[in-house]
C-alpha cells in the first residue's frame, strides 16, 4: 500500500479526480462530464472511470491507494457512506451506498464527506487558508456554499453547518431556488442569476448574454458563459454580476459578525473565476456592515481552484 | 477562603450582583442602578457597594471569596481587566482598569467577561442550555446580542463573536442604532422599537404607550412599559411586538442556517418578559426560514432570569 489517496470531487457538472501524496500534491487527475440520465449507479461508474484515470496517471493501481474520499453533494453520512436527495444528479432523490460501492469497484476503502467542507478543509490546509486558525469558506457557483473551520477543526453543527447561501440577507425578498425568500443564493448563485437573466430578458431587457451561450453549444449560462458576457460588456450581466457581489458582501458580512472568523476563502466556480476581480467590490460591500469594520478578516480567493474538491476529498484519509 | 464566588452583571440600567456556590446557587443578591453621571470610577464604586451588599446577605466577606467575576459591556479585555468603550455607561467612552479598582477595593480576585457570553454560558451549564452541547443564545433587550457555544466551549472568534443584533437581515433597511442598515437589533432591539414608536407617534398615529411610560414615572420604553402597553392591547404597541418577533424570527434561523446548533436560548429584558409568550412565533418564522425546517434547533427561554448575567459572571471562576 503507497502513502497516496484519491480524492473525488462529485460536482452536478463535472466529477474531478486526483491522486494526491501525504504532502498535499496531486500526481494524476481526471475530469469527466456527470451523467446527465441514469440513476446513481451509472453516476458511480463514472467515478470510478474518472478515479482509475487519474490513478493510471499517477502510475498507482486503485487497490494500492490508502483510500479514496468522496466530496459529495446531497446529504452524505460520514458514518454509513450513504448518500441521500442529491437532486442535481439524475435519479439520486432517494439514498443510494455510494461508499460501499465504490469501495467493491476500486478495491479499497472509500470515506465519503460534505463537498463543501472538504473543499473548505483542503483550503484550510493546504490553499488560501493555511495560517489562520478560523475560517469560513463561500463557495459561489450554481448555489452558494459555505464551510467553517474554528480553531483549526471542522464544525459541522449537526451536520448541516455552513448554509450560508440560505442565510436571509433581505427579509421578503427574492425567491430562492429553495423555495425560501430572501436567501443570499437567491441573488448570488448561478441558478437564480440565470433564472433573473430569463426574467429580464422575457420583460424585454436586451441580452447578449443567451446568444453568447448557444455561440459556445451551452444549453445553460456556465461560469464561462458570465465571463465572456462580461467581457462583451453586456450590460444585463454586468449588473447581474454586480448584484450578486453586493448581496455576497452583505452576506459575508453578516456570518462574520456572527462568528468573527480570521479568514474568508471565496471559491466555488463563480468565485474562482471572478473572486479577485471582485474582490475590492466584495470588501467595500462588507465594510458597509461589519460590526467591526475597521477589524475585517482577510478575504481571500481558493488557491486550489478547480482541484480543491478532489484535493479536499483526499484529506478525508489525513485525520 | 471559601468556595463561594462573586458575579457582578454591569448593565446600562442596574448592576445585578450574585453570590454563587460551587453548584450554582445563589446565596445572597443585590440590585443597585448604574449611575446615569460622573464616570467609571463612580460605576466601580456602586458596584463595590452592590457586591458588598450581596455578599453581607450570604453572610460572607469579599476578601474570603475565591473571586469576583463580572459581565461587562463595551470591549471587555480579559487579561488586563480593561474595559473600554462601554458607550451605555457614564464617561466610559475611554478605557478604564475595571479589574484592578475593584480587587483592590474588595481584596480579591477579579475577572472580566463579556456580558452577554458569561450570560450564555450560564444558561449553557445551569439553565435552559444543560442538556445541549451547543447553543446561541439571543439577549433581546435594549440591544440584540448573542453567545455562542460549540462542542461544549465557548466561541468568541477574534474576541467579538455573537453579534447576531447586527446581521443583517434587510439590506438597504431600517437604520439600526449602530448606524448601519437593515441589522436584526434595528427591528427588533428596544432602543430602536422606542424611536420608531416616536416616529409613528410623530406622524400622527395614536399609542397609549408614551402615556403608560409617564404614569410609570420612566422616562423611556423600559421591558416593563411594553408589557403594560401589550395588556392594555395598544394597537401601535402590538405591531411593533409582531414586527420584532418576526425579524427575530429570520435573524435566528438565518444564524442556524450558518451554525446548526443544537438549541436556541433567548434570554434579555424582552426575552425574558416575552420569550414564553412569542415562543411559537418566533418558531413559526424560523420556519419559513430554516434550511432544514423539519430539524429545527430546541426553542427555549432562559431559565436564569435576570440573575443569569450576574450567575454567569461568578463562572468566570469556574473554568
């Protein structure tokens, strides 16, 4: 048995894999799209493809890894390896066990954890976070994401710590994809940005924003979409985009006065993108509602990027 | 020297001081007003006197006491006992060496808390807290604060965590007393209850409740001249009841959202007078709001009363 460890990062999107060492650098990965039908067994086969990919690139055999953690969406149980009511993977509403699945098709052990507190962990570890002891880690993609690291150890509530998309930054306000009003994922995450584009545009605000995305074959406004509506200075996404980041600020700010972190990681695909474009913006915007505005945390991007779900995921089997 | 210790809670209104033994019972109590003129000196000197009081009802001496805690407002440094920027108290804009006047006055062992965490942690050992590993408590009083604890221990951040009065719940909303937009304590603390009452009455709606406050013989909206307000069905009363408990009820949710804590303890001068009353709308708000709205936290009123301050106080020896 080598001293190296999977990780898998399990994304609506994309699966990533990585083979990480004991000190944190990745020797192989792979990505493949996540299936769009099936259920959650093909989703399984995928990963375990996508893993045996990276492992072959890190010249490994899958048996011979110390394990292989899981980054998952839904509600993942530490304990039983159970994931449950992943809504954005096809078919997986119900519970399905992805742990002892994996673990017969890779033949070794397989821990499955939150994909966002993993990928606030790696950043924690190895990435943005590493010389703070407290941190809280926003995730800005389809939804919005958060983790929370205090005094140098997960917390994780009752399991279901760090919603901060699903904090209410504006009483009665917008409609969340939840369901709720007023949530921060409501004017920030991808999914309720793109839902408010469709809006606009059906009340006749002029866009180039959906035509860009079906010049680049998306059938959905991506991370890469924004940015390239962004750089054709298409107005309706610049203010999209500047929304987002002043309802992020306001946001961000109010789980720091609750929990005065040393630190805030922004990743997630949105973040990672445009996190140090934005960055003076998110600031200023914090600035506005800090308790201690002259004592604010350090805002930082994910130095991980992409990989950092993966990377994270692998940290599973460095406790 | 005996096991007995000395809590004192500095409010802007009374200090409330406790003798305490190694169970958690109080022995002996006293209540004096905190003074309205002069400056901190002056605030030390009553609180000596309050202690002095308390502790000749024990039927003990300050000086046998293994030490006095105190639950101070303003930025209350533990180390060096200097409390400063206590803006509700007289002249205690600058610091003041609160810890050393008062052990040299009762010749004993003195330690500083913040006020509203020693409260917290009182109801999290002795109280409404005891049988939960973790907790925010929520003080609705003059002001909205809040305590934390997680996994057993106290969570103080960088030294200011808990502020749940000033997350924002409404951006771009009503003016808080702290200068900032659309924070929890500018709907829901009494400062701001007040002087919205007296923007309404200025704007010609009828209320009983400045009468209430006459015939009272106060010279503003104490806990106790909304409650007399409440029994006599003031209609501008009643609305701005239901309005507070309905930001409450957001704030609350929105910081179990990020925390995921166990139990929520609403403690302060309205919450203690209302909490019983309002409890299942304060839940039902929650509801609206909770990410996992078929888990929520324990709901509970603080058990401690207005001794929890001074209770929690005296713990500050019992670490």
């Amino acid at each position: 048995m080598s001293d190296l460890r999977g990780g898998i990062d399990l994304g609506g999107t994309k699966i990533q894999t990585a083979i990480v060492d004991a000190g944190g650098r990745v020797l192989g990965e792979a990505r493949h799209p996540t299936p769009t039908s099936g259920g959650p067994a093909d989703v399984a086969r995928t990963m375990e493809d996508a893993l045996r990919e990276a492992a072959a690139a890190a010249g490994v055999r899958p048996g011979d890894l110390e394990g292989v953690g899981v980054g998952s969406p839904g509600d993942a149980d530490g304990e039983t390896g159970v994931v449950s009511g992943a809504r954005n993977l096809p078919g997986w509403g119900g519970s399905f066990p992805l742990g002892e699945t994996l673990s017969t098709a890779l033949g070794t052990e397989v821990r499955i954890g939150n994909d966002v507190q993993v990928a606030t962990e790696a950043e924690f570890r190895l990435g943005a976070g590493k010389s703070h002891s407290s941190l809280l880690g926003v995730f800005w993609g389809t939804g919005v994401g958060g983790g929370i690291v205090l005094d140098g150890r997960p917390w994780l509530g009752r399991g279901a710590a760090g919603e901060i998309g699903h904090m209410v930054v504006k009483r009665n306000g917008a409609r969340c994809p939840c369901g709720r009003r007023g949530c921060l994922e409501a004017y920030a995450g991808r999914a309720a940005m793109e839902a408010k584009a469709r809006r606009e545009q059906a009340k006749g605000v002029k866009t180039e924003i959906f035509k860009i995305m079906e010049k680049r074959g998306k059938d959905r406004l991506t991370s890469s979409v924004w940015e390239h509506a962004l750089r054709e200075q298409d107005p309706l996404t610049e203010s999209l985009i500047r929304r987002a980041v002043r309802y992020l600020g306001t946001g961000i700010a109010s789980a720091v006065n609750l929990l005065d972190v040393e630190a805030v990681v922004i990743g997630g695909g949105l973040g990672v993108r445009f996190g140090e474009r934005y960055a003076e913006q998110i600031e200023r915007e914090m600035g506005k509602h800090l308790f201690l505005a002259d004592h604010p945390p350090q805002l930082q991007v994910a130095e991980l990027g992409d990989l950092g779900g993966a990377i994270g995921a692998s940290l599973l089997f460095a406790r």
